[in-house]
C-alpha cells in the first residue's frame, strides 16, 4: 500500500501555526473539532465555516486582503 504525500493548501496558515507553537490537535481542540475534521479542511477536502474562519483570524492576527 502507498501512503500519498499530504499536501495542505493553506501553507500560510500551517506556517502561522508554527509560529505560534500550535499544532494542530491543539487548534483542533480550540474550534471544538476533532483532528481529522481540522486536517480534511486544511487540506481542501471540506470547506471553511465562517466561524471557523473569523476565530482562525483573530487568534492569528491574519487579515483578507484582496487588492
């Protein structure tokens, strides 16, 4: 069996996180969502709630720019 590379789409965030020390159980446990569910997201295989969104923004201090 293969194991295929896990590739994030959201690199910017993952880098925000090492930053910070968090991993990502730890944010995991913040959102009130288990691992596999924070991952799935990361890696684009289910969407962003916006509550989700906006805490990731603030605990972060990431702001949307689109200019």
């Amino acid at each position: 069996m293969v194991r295929r590379k896990v590739v994030y789409i959201f690199p910017n965030l993952i880098a925000e996180m090492s930053r910070n020390g968090d991993s990502l159980q730890s944010v995991s446990n913040e959102l009130g969502m288990n691992y596999q569910a924070l991952s799935a997201r990361l890696r684009g295989f289910k969407s962003f709630e916006l509550p989700e969104i906006t805490f990731l923004m603030k605990k972060y201090t990431l702001y949307y720019y689109h200019g």
